[in-house]
C-alpha cells in the first residue's frame, strides 16, 4: 500500500485543529491516520514541574521529532507504530502509548513540522495555516485556559517570551516550503472543501 502524508502547519491558534477536525469528521471511518507533533514532546521527568513549566515549548528542540520521522517512515512501510502520549496539565509524557496502524493517508499537524528538512521532507503535500497573529493569541487564550488548565496572565507571558519570537523565528520562516496556504485554516470552508476533495482523490486512486 502506498502512503500519502499531509503536512498540516501554521502558528499556535491558526486553526490547525480545526482543519484537522473536519478532515477526521470527513474520512470518519476511512483509511486515514492523524499525527500531532505535540504528541512528541520529549519525556522531562528529570525535572520539577515547576522546572518543567519554565521549558520553551515552542522551540524545535523540545520535540522528538527524531522519533515522529522515524514513526512515519514505519507508517509508509505499512508497519504499525507507538506513539507517545502527552500531558499538557503535568508538562510531561505519560506512561502510555497509542497503537497506529497504517493507512492510506497520513495527516501530520504541528507548528514546526516544516522547520525540520527530514520531516518536511516525507510530506507529500504541505499546507500551510495562516492567520493573523491577533486572532491566533485569542484563540491561544482561550484554549489553554478552558483546556488546560492555564490562568490567563500565565498564557499571556508564556505568548510574549517564548510563543511570539518562536513564531517569528521559526515557524513563520517556515511558509514558504508549504504547497498550499490557507487563510484562517479549519474556519476557511471553501479551502477545507478543497482539501477534503484533493484527499479523497488520493484514496481512490490507489
């Protein structure tokens, strides 16, 4: 069986998820597997986590995207893989894991997944959310303080020392590799409809 992976990429608030979701509601049911790049955030039990709530989690280095390279080279060999699960209430990786068998296509979703050459590299088409960095932040807001436990002046610094120059520094740079870019992301119907239509091609063609 040959795989096709889809790069799904843009900001933190961009509406990845969103887009991700309505592709998980369209192919409910069908050979289609979904990765997140945060489900790769490296295990941190050596430290506190106090220790652990100062880490610069939008920094490429606090992934193993050595092993996410290394799952979705599994997935398009048809071999099933592991992947880790993460906790963003304790800042760490729990103990379990999550069985995923391959498929025909494979979605990848995170904000730094084309800041990696090796990565960007066994995307097969990458696209690209865009969305304003005002409306990004909003929606940061309110996710990590309805989600996750966050209060807002904690959001807020956590945007201004390390989300916003990450941003800038390495996911923003990243656009430019991407096939595709979509305006405002999983909220863009027309493009979802798209995108949806350009991956059901690629399931039945094979």
């Amino acid at each position: 069986m040959k795989v096709t992976v889809i790069g799904v990429a843009g900001g933190s608030g961009s509406g990845k998820s969103t887009l991700v979701s309505k592709l998980q509601e369209a192919f409910l049911g069908e050979d289609v597997t979904m990765l997140c790049h945060d489900f790769y955030y490296k295990e941190r039990s050596e430290l506190t986590y106090e220790e652990r709530t100062r880490l610069n989690y939008d920094h490429p280095q606090a992934f193993d995207t050595e092993m996410l390279v290394e799952h979705i080279k599994s997935l398009k060999n048809n071999l099933p893989i592991e992947h880790p699960v993460y906790s963003f209430v304790d800042h760490n990786r729990t103990s379990e894991t999550v069985t995923v068998m391959p498929s025909k296509v494979v979605i990848v979703d995170g904000i730094l997944i084309f800041e990696n050459k090796e990565l960007r590299d066994l995307m097969d088409i990458k696209v690209y959310v865009d969305t304003d960095a005002d409306v990004r932040l909003a929606r940061r807001v309110l996710r990590d303080v309805k989600d996750r436990g966050r209060s807002m002046e904690s959001v807020i610094e956590q945007y201004i020392t390390t989300v916003k120059p990450m941003h800038e520094e390495f996911v923003e740079p990243s656009k430019k590799y991407a096939d595709v870019i979509i305006p405002e992301g999983g909220f863009n119907s027309v493009a979802v409809r798209m995108l949806i239509q350009n991956i059901r091609s690629l399931i039945d063609a094979k």
